[in-house]
C-alpha cells in the first residue's frame, strides 16, 4: 500500500525523445518508412512461406514465425512511440503500460528461442544430411515452435505475476519511449531485490542459453564444412547457413548493444537511441537478408509478381 503522503501510479507518462527540434520531421520519416518496410516485407516472407510449396521446408517454417514475431514486437512500440513524438509526451494507462512490457518480453524472447531452433535446423542439414528428413519431420518443426511460444508465455507471465504485486507510488515518468522492464522497475516502491534477481536467472536462461546453444552448433557446422574435400562442396553447405548466420549476428549485436553495454545514467538519450537498434533495425534487416541470400525467396516473389502482372495484363 502507498503511504499517506504518496498516490498509487496510474498512469505513466514517457518521456519519448527530448530536445529533438529541427530533427522531429526526419525521424518520424524514418520511422514510419522503416515500420511500413518492416510490415510489408515480413509480412511478403508470411505469405510467400504459406502460399508456395518450395518454401514449405523447416527452415523456412521457422523463418515465417521469427518473421510473425518481428511484426508483433515492432508493432508493440512504435505506433506509441510514433504518438509521443507528435504529442511531446506519451501517457499510457498504468496496466496498459505493463501489458506492453508483457508483450515485448514474449515477442522479444520468442525471437531469442526461434533463431536457436533455425540454427539447430542448419546443424542437422549440414552435420547430418542423411538423416536430415527422418529428423526435423513437420511434427517436430509444429512442437519446437509450439514448445518455444509456450515456454517463453508460461516463464514470463510467471515474471509478470510476481512484478505485478509490488506496490507503485510517487514518480510515473519514465524516461524512454517504450515500457522496458528496467525503467518501470525503477518505480517501484517496494522492495525489488529478489525480482532482480528473479529476472537475471530468467534472462541468463532466455537470452545466454540459446546464444550457447547457437555457437556449439556453429563450430559443429563449421567443422563439418571443413573437413568437406571440395571447394565448391564447402561454398554450398556455408551458403545453406549464411543467411541464418547473418541473421543471429544482427540480431545479437544489437541485444548486447542495447542491455550489456554499460552507459552512464546521463547518456539516456543515447540508450534510447540503442534501443532503436533492437527495435527497428533487427526486424527490418531479416526481411532484407533473406531476399538477397536466398534464391528460394527470390523465386517466390518472382513467381508472385509474374501472377500479379498476368492477371493485370488480362484486365
């Protein structure tokens, strides 16, 4: 309970980005251009992956859900943070507030679980081609996705369950332009040691096992290419896990970046503009870095827009 001379938090006001002035104009232009790209190629990915049967393959299973995943966090923050540059300031209910730290804890982790299942996939293919078809059969590929959601909604809204019974009074400002689990845990009133705690032991399990995960695959999958006789054998295995390669890089330079790089208290400004990294960079990137890399995608959106143009032509 808040003390006598204390109000309970209901509604929090973030702050957004401060001191903008002249530079307002452009990066409102750049965020809207970048969500509209990270929209429609994800969502191209989504549809080319459903719709043709070339793509129907694990790895691209999983791709469509990273992609789905790429969307739901994206859209979990910058049409708000969209508003708080217009109005200056943004409020947000209290519990509308926590359900957007909810939501990008799910969304965010999901992507964390996902891109370790790709990679484990790129393993089989590479390590084990044999055996590839008989292993990652589609009821594997259906219970590593549901497992991964499951997991991560189960472990986080347990996090959520316990972070929402600490009392919040006083202070409703937070200094960035999203919800994010350090800022809003600094308002609380209550004692938040063992949540802390509680969140390094969740997070050492979300984030740093999947990226162990991920590099004992790698050296497995780079030792396998290695010891393949030919030039132009080597050149096709690592071009069957360049793009996932390239997306895991992206995706954890970017994590490291925005929460393990330490910064002073003075520097939030440039947090926030880390966290632009993470936010905006990563999931437009993927729909980028498999166009380009991938001759399945490729095709695919070749043979859509040779469909579209035909049923144009015979208007």
């Amino acid at each position: 309970m808040c003390e006598e001379n204390q109000t309970q938090v209901t509604q929090i006001h973030l702050l957004g980005f401060q001191g903008l002035n002249k530079y307002e104009a452009l990066l409102v232009t750049v965020l809207i251009l970048a969500y509209a790209f990270i929209l429609v190629g994800n969502i191209l990915i989504i549809l080319l992956v459903t719709t043709f049967d070339h793509l129907k393959t694990p790895m691209f299973y999983f791709l469509k859900h990273l992609s789905t995943a790429d969307v739901l966090v994206t859209t979990s923050i910058i049409p708000i943070m969209l508003d708080i540059i217009f109005t200056g300031e943004g409020n947000l209910p209290f519990w509308g507030c926590l359900m957007q730290m909810y939501c990008i804890g799910i969304f965010g982790f999901v992507q964390c679980f996902l891109i370790a299942v790709m990679s484990y996939d790129r393993y089989l293919a590479i390590c084990h081609p044999l055996r590839y078809s008989s292993i990652m059969s589609p009821d594997l590929c259906l219970q590593l996705i549901i497992g991964s959601w499951f997991l991560i909604t189960v472990l986080i809204s347990s996090d959520f369950i316990f972070f929402i019974q600490f009392n919040f009074c006083g202070l409703n400002f937070i200094d960035h332009f999203f919800c994010d689990f350090g800022p809003i845990v600094e308002l609380a009133t209550s004692d938040t040691s063992i949540l802390i705690l509680q969140d390094f032991v969740l997070c050492f399990f979300l984030i740093l096992f999947p990226f162990v995960f991920i590099i004992v695959t790698y050296f497995c999958i780079f030792f396998t290419i290695l010891n393949i006789s030919s030039t132009d054998g080597r050149r096709k295995a690592f071009s069957t896990c360049s793009s996932h390669l390239t997306t895991v890089c992206a995706y954890y330079v970017t994590l490291i970046t925005v929460y393990i790089t330490p910064s002073e208290e003075s520097t939030s400004n440039t947090n926030k503009y880390r966290s632009l990294l993470y936010v905006v960079v990563t999931p437009l990137m993927n729909p980028i870095i498999y166009s380009l890399r991938s001759s399945e995608i490729r095709r695919a959106i070749q043979k859509m827009m040779s469909y579209i143009l035909q049923n144009e032509w015979k208007r």
